[in-house]
C-alpha cells in the first residue's frame, strides 16, 4: 500500500485471539462507509494467549491489516505509542481491542472531526462494565485527578479520532512514563468530545485491577506532577505552625504551674509522629528522583521483535 491511507486505526492487543476476527471484519465495514484507503495496525503487547497467531492469519488474508509485536509486556500505553508511530493516515483511530469501544462509532467520530475539530473523543455516556470495575475506574480518575490538579473523565479513554498534526505532536512527547489520555490533552489543539455507545465485553475480564490503576495513577503522578510535593510541604508547613501553638501553649502551662514534668507519652508520640512525616516526605522526594533516573537511561520506549504488513 504506497499510497497515504486517509484514515489508520491503531489498537493495542492483549488476551484479544477470540474477538479479533470480529473486530477487524467491523472496522473494515465501518470505514468501507468513508473510505477504501485505510489500514489497521494491531500492536500485539506479547500477549501470553494466541492473539499473536491469529494476527499473523488475519495479516496474511488482508492488505489492509498490519501486525506489529513488542518484545515484551511494555503496557497498553507503550503499544499504543508504537501504533502511532507505524501509522500513516491523515485521521488516526485509537481503540481498544475488547469490543467496548464498537467500530460503529468511528463514523460518528470522523463526522464530528470534519466539522472543524483536530481530535474527537468518544465519551462513554452509559458504560457497559461491571460494578467492580465501575468502581475501580472511579477510584482511579479521582485519585489522578486531585494529585495532578487536572479535571479527570472516568468516561473518556483511549477511544477517539485524530488528525495528524496532533498525533504527530503526541510523537514528540517520549517521555519514559506513557499515558496516551493525557498526552492527547496536554497537546492541546481543536478538541471536541462526541457521546458513544459502549457495549459490554463479549470475552474475559480486564486486566486493570485497583492495583494496577492505582500503580498507573502514581506512574502518571510523577511524570506529569509536582502536587505530591507540594502536598508535602504544606503538611510540613502545618505542622511547623502547629508546634509553634503547642510550644505557646506548653510556655503557657509551665509559667502558671500547671506542669511540674513534661509527660513521657507526648514525648514518644510527637517523635514518631514528625519520624513517619520525615520518612513520607523523603519517600515521595525518592520517588520523584527515581524516576527522573529512568527517563535520563535514555532507553527505547518498547522494541518491536516482529513487524508483518498486509
């Protein structure tokens, strides 16, 4: 295929080998109803199942479909940055590859952008999955949204449609720590979200628990954050404030006779209590230096072990 496909859908695969079929014939259907130039890059992020087989069978048959696998688990946000960096569309479709986010809607997608937006984000108005998982997304976007001092969308994921120069822009960011969300965001440009239909997950569970979010919420955190330290200062500055009142109150006791000795107890309990403030604070100071050593190694953000073009 030489010539500039107008739209590339790159999709992240994991534990995906029963549903792709699927996917990749309504995709196909979809677009066929904008264009007849257009490719599917699927990113296998060395699923432990069969995806990989199938992707190769599915590449094989199409010259529409290009499967790409990483060398190792990287994550989904490291898949999809491969994706986007195979992909040659003016539009770029970014999706997951579970069958919640319906193909369908990449019509509805491509019509909102050429209304004038830059980026299109589908927004889950009435989600699909279960109870649990509700809850965990919820956990999630609430934790990030605070320690990032940034307003978070529990509906808004991965789904949306791009143009190039953003996508492009989102290249550039490559940063060791990858969270596609939040780079699409901090690019900026003409953005407009657009409400989809989510459909429940036709096969397994996900692989997010509240561990994994929480770990992806902190990971997040530090790369795009200074908040957790300023936090820390400020607990340190209240508690600086309160020792001053508790040193008055203390002066006040001891001038008018009210103590004789200083108890042991309040002796033990302030030692440990500023201890475990001196411990927090380093541990965050820690993390953010631990980090900052990742990014300077300079590594690749994922190796590609096989690439196979339709």
């Amino acid at each position: 295929m030489t010539q500039t496909p107008v739209i590339s859908v790159v999709i992240p695969v994991y534990r995906a080998e029963r549903v792709l079929d699927e996917l990749i014939d309504r995709i196909q259907k979809s677009i066929n109803l904008i264009t007849e130039n257009f490719e599917i890059i699927l990113v296998d992020d060395r699923s432990p199942d069969s995806s990989w087989d199938k992707m190769k069978d599915i590449s094989s048959q199409s010259k529409f479909v290009r499967s790409i696998r990483l060398s190792r688990n990287f994550g989904q946000h490291y898949a999809i940055t491969a994706g986007l960096d195979y992909a040659r569309g003016e539009w770029i479709v970014v999706m997951d590859c579970d069958l919640q986010d319906q193909p369908e809607e990449i019509i509805n997608l491509y019509k909102k952008a050429q209304e004038g937006f830059d980026a299109v984000l589908a927004r889950r108005y009435e989600r699909k999955d279960k109870l649990v998982k509700r809850f965990f997304s919820r956990v999630f976007y609430r934790t990030l949204g605070y320690l990032t001092g940034t307003k978070q969308d529990e509906s808004i994921a991965n789904f949306g449609i791009f143009n190039r120069k953003v996508i492009d822009q989102v290249k550039n960011l490559r940063e060791s720590i990858r969270y596609f969300p939040t780079m699409v965001r901090w690019v900026g440009f003409n953005t407009a979200t657009l409400n989809v239909e989510h459909a429940e997950r036709p096969e397994g569970k996900s692989s997010y628990n509240l561990k994994k979010l929480l770990m992806l919420a902190l990971d997040i955190i530090l790369a795009y954050s200074d908040r957790p330290i300023r936090l820390v200062i400020k607990v340190g500055l209240g508690i600086a404030v309160s020792s001053i009142i508790f040193i008055f109150i203390t002066f006040y006791q001891w001038w008018h006779g009210a103590i004789e000795v200083l108890g042991y107890a309040s002796l033990i309990i302030s030692i440990w209590f500023l201890s475990g403030c001196i411990l927090i604070t380093l541990g965050v100071v820690g993390l953010y230096v631990g980090k900052t050593f990742e990014g300077v190694k300079n590594r690749p953000i994922y190796i590609v072990d096989e690439d196979i073009q339709g």
